[in-house]
C-alpha cells in the first residue's frame, strides 16, 4: 500500500557536502541511530525525517520504491516541466525483517536525483538485567 509523505520543497531538504557520513559501518545499533537522530536535530539540520512508519514483522524480503517528482525550465520564459522519478530499496535476505527491530532507508537527492544508499538494519541489544542506559522510546 502506497504512504504519501506529501510534498517536500528542495528548499527544505539539508545541504550535506558529503553524504557518506551517514553509511552504517557496523557500529553499534545505538551509536548509529544517535548519530542519524543528532544530524535530524542538529542545527542547522543535517538529514531530515520524512517519514516514520511501523510494519509488522515478516518473513518477507521487504522491498519499495520511493516516487518522486522534480520540476525543471529552461529558461525564465518557460514552462516548468514535471518528470516522475523513480528509486527502489529493498532489504539484503528474507526472514530479516524481525519484531522488534528498526529499519532505516537513507536516501538523498543529489544531481536532481534521490538515490538510496541502504537500507540499515540496526537491530536490537540483548536484554540485561539491571542495565541502566537509557533511550528514547518511540511512539508510532
């Protein structure tokens, strides 16, 4: 089922000079999102939240694909041109997409084009008794 996020001006969208700060490198899975939630809340911002959605867990491979349009002229005279855009994600292996686990599809526009640079699987930490670290809880 499609979810519209509605529409996001490109005025909006963060200048970032090099997006490859955000790849998760296999750190830690609370490390990786404190550094996405930090650049979201940064300012000025670094990334921005589009969009948060809760799915039931699936033995599925999850896969998706994100449609976008970007307008153009030529010059001041002329008439904007609309063209639908295109980019598709979708997850490593099927059966990854557990209860209780966070998924994060980072993408970014650059050359007029979103490009999806992965689709993060951060997991979840093993229980501890008597653990005392604390994390925000989120709420869909």
């Amino acid at each position: 089922t499609p979810i519209d996020y509605g529409s996001v001006a490109k005025a909006t969208i963060p200048e970032v000079l090099n997006p490859m700060i955000y790849i998760y490198e296999k750190q830690a899975a609370q490390e990786y999102e404190d550094l996405i939630n930090s650049a979201v809340t940064a300012t000025p911002k670094q990334l921005m939240e589009l969009g948060l959605t809760y799915l039931r867990e699936s033995d599925k491979k999850l896969t998706g694909t994100i449609t976008y349009k970007t307008k153009e002229r030529d010059n001041i005279e002329a008439q904007w041109e609309t063209t639908d855009e295109t980019a598709h994600f979708s997850m490593a292996l099927e059966g990854d997409f557990l209860r209780n686990h966070s998924w994060i599809v980072y993408i970014y526009f650059m050359d007029g084009k979103i490009h999806v640079l992965t689709v993060t699987h951060i997991g979840m930490k093993a229980w501890v008794e008597g653990d005392t670290d604390t994390h925000d809880v989120y709420n869909w």
